[in-house]
C-alpha cells in the first residue's frame, strides 16, 4: 500500500485488512484497537468461542457496535467465520474503510454494512434486517449460549459510555437484542469504565451499575492493560482467573476487554421491578449498613426488615453485601404485606464515579 497522506487516501487505498493494519495511518481517524495476531490469539484462546458455538457458519451471527480500527473485529471474523458479520462503525471514515475491507478482501465475505450514515442508524434500522431474514436469530432454550447471536463493541469515548448502560439494562429487561435470551456480549472499555460494571466489593465502584451487571449476566475480565499502574485496577485483575495483560501500543490508550454471558438463572427474583427498585433505594448511601438504608425504602420499613433479615446482613454496608443477599431483601420486599406504593416513581441511574 502506498503511503497516503489524508484520511480519503488512506480509507480509499484500503484492500485487505491486514495490509492496512500495517499502515502507520490504521487508528489516526478514529478509535483504535490494534494487537499483533499473536495477542489476538491468546485472547481468542481463552474466550473458547469455539466450543460454545456448535456451527457458526451457518448458524451465528456478529452485530459489532462502534466499529473502529480494530483488529480484533477482523481476526474474531475469522476466527469464528460466522454467517454474517453486521459492521456498525464509529464514523464515516470508518465506514468507508471497513466497506472497502468487505468489498475487496475475500477472507471478509461474511461482513455486512448497512447502505446508512454510522450516526443515523438506529436499533430499529437493525431490526429490519431480522424482519426480512438478513439477520436468522432465534430465542435460546437449549444451549447457555445462544447459537445465533454475538455481540461485540468498543466503547471507548465518554459519549459512548451510556451505551454500555444501556446493554445492561436491555438485558436485564430481555430487551432488544437480549429478547433472544442468553446473548453473549465482547464489550471493549476503558478500565475506568470497566470498574463500574465489575464492581468490587466494599469499594465505591459498587452501586448500581454494576449490581445490575452481576445479576443477570456471568463477568469476566478477559484482557487489560495498566500502564497507567492504577491499583484499583490491579485490584480488578486478581480477582478473575488468567486476565491476559495486554501489551502497550503506541497511539493507544489502555484498554480492557469484558466478557458479558447473559443468564437470568443464577437468581431467583420474585420481581424485577421490586428488585430494580430496592437496589437504587439501598445504593443511595452505599458505604452505609443495609440497617441504616432501610428507611429508603418506605414508612415501616425499619421495623419489618429487622424481624425478616438476619442481624449480621443488617450490619453490613450495602456495598459489601453480595448480590444473592441484595435479591433476598427484594424478595422479602415483594411479600411485604403494607410495601408503599412505588409505581408513580421514576428512578433514574447516573454514572456516581
């Protein structure tokens, strides 16, 4: 490839991915991921994508949200070979170069774009293509990981960030593409970001955010790197199993690349909008005892939970409480025989840290 000097000529010139990541032009218009293969193939090896779907070929499909210069997009592709590989970049640019990538690199039949500006396309642009066949999805009842649908995206910029929010409700909700039922989701973040959703234990980066998370999906911190020599982050990747630590690329800021399985089996929720509600409640003033917070939730609250929950859970701070423990007080919420009625308030969740 002959060296370029705009953004038109670089995207322009494209004609297989791997002689563009080559380019000391690949991720200066846009967000980039780009790892040597031989990264790609550690962090593909631990994922195990291959034992978990039985026929990719004629059976998954890739939705890649915020698409940018990634090369994992590419080397997931082929990988995996799905029947289709639905590119929804970041930008215009972005667009053109993985359009280019689709149209001349036959190792990329599998992709798809849509004919749309990346800024215009929206959820129900994308639901057509499952209307009319493009996209064969079907609900997950057999398998703990849904055959026909894999998500991935990066999120990288501080506009992107309620998106990743957004999934996680989606899912806990069985919403949008989560209706399929146990999706599974490759999101890259930046740690800072990523540290919300883990949400260690008797830290204030557990609220919300990462409560939701943690009940209706299996986490796992697949890869990350630390230059920034943060401890909390450090912190995050003792506590999952074999984190591969990525190396530092220059032009790219670090990165982490989470692993979200959804599953609504691992707790048994009498109700989702009790449970969504005592959560908020409670993680008003996290680093308080559960004992202290129960006047959030309604006038007798206090009274009633002493009777039903066991004194050592009471005494505990609601961020240090565990998620099966944040469940059983909703559902002793749920059979509260005089709860307030709740259904005219509104909660709204914010990113706190």
């Amino acid at each position: 490839m002959s060296k370029p000097f705009t953004r038109i000529g670089f995207v322009n010139q494209v004609r297989n991915f791997e002689a563009a990541f080559n380019s000391p032009y690949f991720g200066k218009w846009g967000s980039k991921i780009g790892f040597e293969r031989a990264v790609t193939k550690d962090i593909l090896q631990k994922l195990d994508l291959e034992s978990q779907y039985e026929d990719p070929s004629n059976e998954l499909n890739i939705v890649d949200h915020n698409t940018g210069f990634n090369s994992f997009t590419y080397e997931l592709n082929q990988h995996l070979m799905p029947r289709m590989h639905l590119i929804l970049p970041e930008n215009a640019t972005l667009q053109k170069f993985w359009t280019n990538v689709k149209n001349h690199d036959p190792k990329c039949s599998s992709m798809y774009l849509l004919d749309a500006d990346p800024k215009s396309i929206r959820h129900f642009d994308t639901e057509a293509l499952v209307n009319n066949g493009t996209l064969s999805l079907r609900k997950e009842t057999e398998h703990e990981v849904n055959q026909t649908l894999l998500l991935t995206g990066s999120y990288l910029q501080a506009s992107e960030k309620p998106k990743v929010r957004s999934m996680l409700y989606f899912n806990q909700m069985s919403l949008s593409w989560f209706k399929y039922q146990r999706v599974k989701s490759l999101f890259w973040l930046r740690p800072k970001d990523c540290i919300k959703y883990l949400g260690l234990m008797g830290t204030r980066f557990r609220q919300t955010n990462s409560v939701v998370a943690a009940a209706f999906n299996d986490i796992n911190m697949i890869a990350c790197s630390n230059s920034a020599k943060s401890k909390t982050v450090e912190m995050a990747m003792e506590q999952y199993k074999d984190v591969i630590r990525l190396p530092n690329v220059p032009g790219q800021e670090d990165l982490v690349l989470v692993e979200f399985q959804s599953n609504h089996d691992k707790h048994s929720i009498y109700s989702l909008p009790d449970f969504t509600l005592v959560v908020h409640k409670l993680f008003m003033i996290p680093s308080s005892t559960l004992s202290n917070n129960l006047h959030f939730l309604g006038p007798g609250a206090d009274e009633y939970f002493h009777e039903v929950l066991p004194r050592n859970m009471l005494k505990t701070k609601v961020y240090s409480l565990a998620v099966k423990d944040l469940v059983f007080v909703a559902n002793m919420f749920y059979r509260w025989p005089f709860k307030p009625n709740t259904d005219l308030e509104l909660y709204l969740e914010s990113d706190k840290s």
